[in-house]
C-alpha cells in the first residue's frame, strides 16, 4: 500500500458500526439504526417495522413519491379501511411492491399494518390480528 492510500475518515467508523452485533442478531449503526440480519426483520412493533422497512418507499410520513417509480401515499388513504387490503399486499406484493410479508411474521406483519391503518390520517379502528394475517397468507 502506498503512503498516498488515505481510507475515507468515516471508513473505519462504518466498519466498527457494521461488527456492533447486539442479541437480536441485527445491528446497529453509529445513529443507532438498527438493522436486520439474514431472512426476517427483527423488529417488533408497527413503528419500527415501518421506519426500517416501508418509509423508504412511502416515506416518513406516509406521503408517497413518484420519480423512478410511483409509492403511493399511505397518509389519508381509504384503501386502507379494510384490513384485508394492506394485509395482502404487504404479503403478496403488487406491481412494484414486493412481499416483504415473506420477511415477517404474522405478529408483525398485523403490526405494521395496524400502525399504518392508525397514523398518517388513518383512523382505522378494527385492528387486524395475526390469525387474520395468518388467513391471508
């Protein structure tokens, strides 16, 4: 290695923050995102489970966006008053949604979509239920 090599100062950061394995097999990095390991999310409630795995796409607040594909909003969105609707698409997946369900237990599969029902200008009341998702799948 030539004395001119200089790694990027947050390098050896990420690195360190990358080997921060904690006890539920995922890890965290240096803002204390956590992140999962192997085939299925670890977390647990719909919060979690939305901010690591959907508002990537729909984003933070559930707005939606459209650029190199089209997210739709989840705020305010009456596709979401029957239970059974998100239930499937989380598992199954429709056009550029993949089924992330596969990913999920059935406890956190109802969770996810029980939050998404309930913020964002949803006011959806009848909780879904693992049995439901179980159905589902």
């Amino acid at each position: 290695m030539s004395s001119s090599f200089k790694r990027p100062s947050g390098f050896i950061a990420a690195m360190a923050a990358a080997m921060a394995f904690t006890a539920a097999g995922a890890f965290a990095d240096s803002a204390g995102v956590t992140f999962s390991q192997g085939d299925n999310f670890t977390e647990k409630d719909g919060a979690a489970l939305y901010a690591n795995v959907c508002a990537a796409c729909h984003l933070d607040k559930g707005q939606g966006a459209v650029g190199a594909g089209h997210y739709p909003a989840l705020a305010k969105n009456k596709n979401l008053e029957a239970g059974g609707y998100p239930v499937t698409l989380v598992l199954h997946g429709q056009n550029g949604m993949p089924p992330v369900g596969q990913m999920m237990s059935d406890d956190q599969v109802a969770a996810v979509v029980n939050y998404v029902r309930t913020h964002f200008g949803n006011d959806y009341k009848d909780a879904v239920t693992a049995q439901d998702v179980k159905d589902v799948r």
